[in-house]
C-alpha cells in the first residue's frame, strides 16, 4: 500500500453533478508528485487548446504534495492550476493556510474540477464523502460571510473553506481563491474561473491522519524547523517582519516600483517599512499556517477605525501589497493601503494587480488620458489615499469605470489607445510584482520567460550571488556577483538552474520561506522528509528533473495556445524609459539587445529551439514526456 499520499484524486462534474474517484498509482505520483507539475498534466490530457478560460471546457485543478498533513512548517500548501483568463496561457497558484492539510485528512490528493453548475453550489467534503449544496444564499456575499455562512450551515466552525468573493462572480480577470479568509492563490484569475463555474466555495472537514514510511523522522524534522527560526538570526528576524523587510531592501538598491514604474525610489520610504508597520498596525504575534514554525504572516490588530475601518479577520498586507498599492501609486498612507488590502481579501482579487492597475490609471489621469468624469469624479492623483480606497472599490465590485479596470492593466491600455499601451508594464497581459528589473537583473530575464507570467518566487533573486551560500555552491555557483542590476551569462545560468529547484519545490506543495538555499531546511532535508512519507529513494538529481518536468509542461501548454518567443519580452517602458529618481538607479533601463541575447541563452540552457522558445522534442523525451511528442503528432 503507498504510503504519505491517500491515493485517491476526486474529480467533479459540475455540468452533470457526477463523482469519480481515481486511484491514479504509485508511479503516477513518484513521476508527477503534485502541484502544478500533478495540474499540468490533467489540464494537457483533459482539455482541448483554444478553450476559452472563462467557458465550461476549462479544467480547475487543486492539488497537494507528498508531505501535506506532515507536522512540518511549510508543509501546509496547496496548488491550484488551470487556463488564465488574464494571460490565456498556464496559470498555477499556491497557497499556504489551513485548508491543504484537511484535505489530506478527509481522504484526498487533490481535486478535479470540469464544467459548470447551473446554479451556484458549494462542494462539500467530509472524511471521505462529498456532495454539491445549494450556494444561493451565499452568492454575492464577501469571503468572511461567505465563511461565517458555511460554518453555520453545516454546524461545524473546524471546517476549512477555500473560495471566491464577489470578484470571483463577477469574473474580474485577476480574482483569486482564498482559504482563512487571508492565505491567497492569488494570481493569474484562477478565483474568476471557479467564479464562471458556478462554484463558490470548497469546504473540507477530515478526521483522518496521513500514513507514513517513518512517522519518527517526519516528528524529528517538525521539531528540527521550530529550533531553527528560534536560533537562526535570519529566520528569527523572517518571523518578526516577514515580507515587508523587502520595502527597505529594495528601496536601498532602487529598486522599490514607484509612480507607475518610472521610479525606483520613493520619498514616503519611512513610513512603510516593516518596523513602522509592526508598531502601528500589526497584531502582537505573526499569524501562520497549520503547523509552521516560522509564522511570516502580517496579520493586522483589531481596533483601527480611523480614518478607514479595517476588519483584523482579513489579515494585513505583505510585501507585494504595500509595494503596489504604496510606492507604486505613490501613496504613503499606511492606513489607506491597509484598506484597500481588506477590500482585496474581502473580494478576493490579486493585490499586485489591482496596485498596477490603479498605478496605472493615475499615470493616464495626470496624461489625460483618463478623465475625473470618466472616473465618476475621482481625482486619480498620485500619493491619494483617498483616491486608492476608491478606485480599488470600484475595481473590486465593477463599479462605473472600475469595471474597465477589473480586465487588467494591459486590455484597459488597449481599449484607451497607443498612449496608454506605452506606459503599460505587464508580461503576457499580467501585472509584474514590486520587484524591479531595472534592479534586479535576473528578474527581467524571469518575468519575461516564466510561462505562467511575469512572477517574482520563480527563481533566486541577484542578491544570493553576491556571496553564494553553501547551497548555491552545490548546484555550481562559486563567483561573486556583486551588482544586482546587471544581467550576465553567469545570472542567466542561475535563473535556469534555480528556476528548476524552485518548480520542484512548488511541486513538492511545500512553502518556499521554509524550504530553500536560505531557509530553516536545506534540499537534502526535504528530500529526508518525501522519504521518510513515502519510502521512496528521492534524490536531488531527481528532484531537479522533477522541477525540469513542471517546466516543459508549463511550456508545452503554452505551446498548444499559440505562445512563443514572441511573448517572452519585456514592455517598451523597461526598454525605453530611463527612471527618473534620484540616487541610485537613476537612468537605469533595461538594455535590449543585451536582454535577447541572454534570453536566447536561457532558451540554449534549457534546451528549447532558439528561435521558438519552446521546448524540443529531444527535450521532452528526455523528461519522460515522449506522449507529449506522441500527442503533437
């Protein structure tokens, strides 16, 4: 009998309110694992290309890992996967919270979801046993209702739920899923696909524990992790400011997005960084997932009522919410940020897009483009509070010209005309993260070429080389590298390699704050904990094709969809405008035909045909991915 995983995925008809289980294998699982390597292959053997995302014929896979429901920190994540209706290419999601670890414990790997209710339902799993009900009376409610609904419904306040908000039905194009009301799959529109599903929520409650090969080692690494974060310096200050200690680190190296991307520092630094935030606004202890140690989140204090109220329940906002809906806007108003983060959580939209939206909207209002009266007498200035809490309102609820908004930044720039589209910075019609290319090197190369759009936990960021750790030197990095914003063979070669580690650990549903080359566990100690759930022989040479593998599949989709190299490029902004800030990183652009030719070694490393940026045949036999090639044929 297999141990660590249940065995059994659960796949979900919606158009028919049909069940099946599947009992896939062991080797099925040793080759795919989970994850959006696991979601990539149901989405390429279960859809046709050219499905519109937002139709019946898109697939919405949840998934877990091998280690789910293991008490170690960072085991509790979940991955969602399916067709992007931002992108219109791969979109996968991961989340930590509470929600992965009950599945688990209910009986399941993961869940299958295909068609569309006719009415909006709510999937109901206990131990084991499932059924749709009715989600009338919930529909239009935001995520904390929603949950607060269920709960009593079903007369259980244990039970874990992963849904929509109101954005999610009203398939604003970058809406997400959320479970606990504030752990995000956050990007790329997966919550607008369950939202066109019919599908409000899934709510899960098990009694079941996990079987593993050596329960003892797994116990041993659990209370190995929560030694480390009280004795390690870095992990200790990780739990004490999280994510927002990047608003100093960025900004120091002028790198922090300000004004809709033209700058790279911003004069209102002071007042968001992590120390100001933990004083004001955060809750006496960070909040955590199930089980972990290491407890990064920034969860908010109750009481904060002026000059906005601010629901604790919906958590605080992390890094890539302050840096977009802060600097990049220009607003220094912590207490306005904050609300527009709970506007997000509340109806569930991607707190990066929404920032770059609103960014850039006040850049074409200060050009004219964009009008107070096409706003509904909102004065998009930039550094408005004000003027953030309102245009995300009217985002989130497709309000007057927020339901223009909702499509995102690059079908808003379209639909307004060749001025806007200039002043655009997306990637595959997404939105980047608050981490600069012109700042960080490796980042232009990886928001341009990740398949599942511009993404800044796809790969090592420049700042590891400037002294390479132990783990770097395993995978071949011995040099110093000391200027971040250069992009050289040497960082070429890292985003590839690191890009492949970092797809087997998101495969692995395991979070990368705990399992990394700068974390409280090593690789080799990941590898211990698969093993010792599982009984397998998992090796680091292994785990690096499984990484490979997520990879070409990722790309092998996109292929399908009419993606190639053409896709794989930066906005002309990047290319053409130097930032204006004083200090450092003043003039800085991205150098074009520096970036092609390091792109063209990318696609050479990864063994893609140059010129396509796609995966080769050769390539896909090598992974153990011949059908692909079989299919294609």
């Amino acid at each position: 009998m297999m141990k660590g995983y249940s065995g059994v995925m659960l796949h979900v008809d919606l158009t028919s309110g049909k069940f099946e289980e599947e009992r896939p294998g062991e080797d099925f699982y040793r080759k795919y694992v989970g994850g959006g390597c696991m979601g990539a292959w149901y989405l390429l053997k279960g859809m046709r290309p050219g499905v519109d995302a937002l139709s019946p014929g898109n697939m919405l896979v949840f998934t877990l890992g091998p280690i789910t429901g293991a008490a170690v920190s960072g085991s509790a994540r979940h991955c969602v996967t399916t067709k992007s209706p931002q992108t219109g290419g791969f979109a996968t999601g991961e989340s930590g919270g509470f929600w992965a670890p009950e599945l688990r414990f209910a009986g399941f790997d993961g869940i299958v979801i295909t068609g569309k209710a006719a009415k909006p339902v709510y999937l109901w799993i206990k131990d084991g046993k499932y059924e749709l009900r009715d989600a009338a009376a919930i529909w239009g409610k935001v995520t904390g209702e929603a949950q607060d609904a269920i709960r009593a419904e079903l007369k259980d306040d244990r039970i874990r739920v992963a849904l929509i908000g109101p954005a999610g039905e009203k398939l604003v194009r970058y809406a997400g899923i959320v479970n606990e009301l504030k752990h995000f799959n956050g990007r790329s529109g997966v919550g607008a696909v369950m939202g066109s599903k019919n599908l409000k929520a899934i709510a899960v409650r098990g009694t079941g524990k996990p079987d593993f090969v050596d329960p003892g080692r797994i116990a041993e690494l659990g209370k190995l992790g929560a030694k480390r974060v009280l004795e390690n310096e870095g992990a200790a200050a990780w739990r004490r400011y999280g994510t927002n200690l990047n608003v100093a680190w960025n900004s120091m190296i002028g790198g922090l997005p300000t004004r809709n991307w033209t700058m790279g520092q911003f004069d209102g630094v002071d007042k968001l960084t992590a120390e100001v935030y933990n004083e004001t606004m955060m809750e006496d202890k960070p909040g955590t997932c199930w089980a972990c140690a290491q407890s990064c989140k920034r969860d908010i204090k109750p009481g904060i009522e002026v000059p906005w109220r601010i629901e604790a329940r919906y958590g605080g906002p992390e890094y890539e919410s302050l840096g977009m809906l802060g600097p990049n806007c220009m607003v220094d108003d912590m207490n306005a940020i904050a609300k527009a983060n709970e506007l997000a959580s509340k109806h569930c939209v991607d707190t990066i897009a929404l920032g770059g939206v609103i960014g850039f909207v006040m850049e074409c209002w200060e050009k004219g483009i964009i009008t107070t009266e096409d706003l509904g007498g909102v004065e998009a200035r930039f550094g408005s509070g004000d003027a953030l809490v309102r245009l995300a309102e009217m985002t989130v609820t497709r309000t007057g010209f927020g339901d223009a908004m909702a499509e995102g930044t690059a079908r808003l720039a379209r639909s307004l005309g060749p001025a806007a589209l200039r002043i655009c910075v997306t990637v595959k019609d997404k939105e980047f993260p608050a981490h600069m290319p012109t700042s960080k090197g490796i980042m232009a190369l990886a928001y341009a070429v990740n398949p599942f759009g511009p993404d800044h936990v796809s790969t090592e960021h420049d700042g590891c080389l400037v002294a390479p750790s132990e783990a770097l030197k395993n995978f071949g990095f011995y040099d110093s590298v000391p200027l971040p914003e250069t992009l050289d063979y040497e960082k070429t070669k890292l985003m590839c390699y690191s890009q492949r580690f970092v797809s087997g650990i998101d495969t692995m549903s395991v979070c990368q704050f705990t399992f990394h080359t700068w974390t409280i566990y090593s690789f080799e100690e990941l590898l211990d904990a698969v093993n010792a759930a599982t009984g397998w022989n998992y090796s680091l040479y292994e785990f690096m094709l499984l990484g490979e593998r997520r990879i070409n599949m990722m790309k092998a989709f996109n292929a399908r969809e009419g993606f190639d190299s053409k896709d794989d490029i930066l906005p002309e902004r990047l290319f053409e405008d130097a930032l204006v800030n004083e200090g450092r990183g003043k003039g800085r652009k991205v150098d074009r035909a520096n970036f092609m030719r390091m792109r063209e070694e990318y696609y050479r490393l990864s063994g893609w045909d140059p010129a396509s940026g796609n995966p080769t045949d050769t390539k896909y036999r090598e992974l153990g991915l011949g059908w692909l090639v079989t299919e294609k044929a």
